[in-house]
C-alpha cells in the first residue's frame, strides 16, 4: 500500500489502521485518486483485508531480514477478526 501521491509506501501501523476502520463497514466500492482506479467487487472487504494481511506480513519479513528486529510489530502478524472484535464490545 502506498501513500498517494508521493508514493511512499505505508508502514505496517499505517496499513493495520486502515483495515481496523474499515472493518466495521459494508462496502463494495474502492474510489482511487483517478478514474481508472474505481473498483466495484462484490468481496472488495475481503480482497482489502487479504491485501493488508500481505504487505504487513511483507514488512515485518523485510524487518526481520535487515537485522532491525520486529520490536513491537509482533502484534501485527495476524489480523484476527476473533481478537478485534473482543477488544471493541469489551471483551464480553
């Protein structure tokens, strides 16, 4: 995922934020910065989700191999839908 339009690619806390906003919703339309970007799917949230889960996956493995560690990227391996929901009513 990149930031538009200086196309600099977003951070793993950067991309977890994204999904975790846009979980709550239904949606079935993507509008990009231009035209040609507009995506109508009827399993956009799935491909989004999908999407994140890859790049953060992707980032931390960078992390890992350059030596710099994960710190606290740990949390961000997997992107349950079980332990956010459980954490947004409570945990009840």
């Amino acid at each position: 995922m990149w930031s538009i339009p200086n196309m600099i690619p977003l951070g793993v806390p950067a991309v977890d934020t994204i999904w975790r906003r846009l979980k709550p919703f239904d949606f079935d339309t993507s509008h990009g910065a231009f035209p040609s970007m507009i995506v109508r799917d009827t399993h956009l949230k799935d491909r989004l989700k999908e999407s994140c889960e890859v790049v953060i996956r992707r980032l931390i493995e960078e992390m890992t191999w350059s030596g710099r560690g994960l710190g606290d990227m740990g949390e961000y391996l997997v992107l349950s839908d079980d332990e956010s929901d459980e954490s947004e009513d409570g945990g009840t």
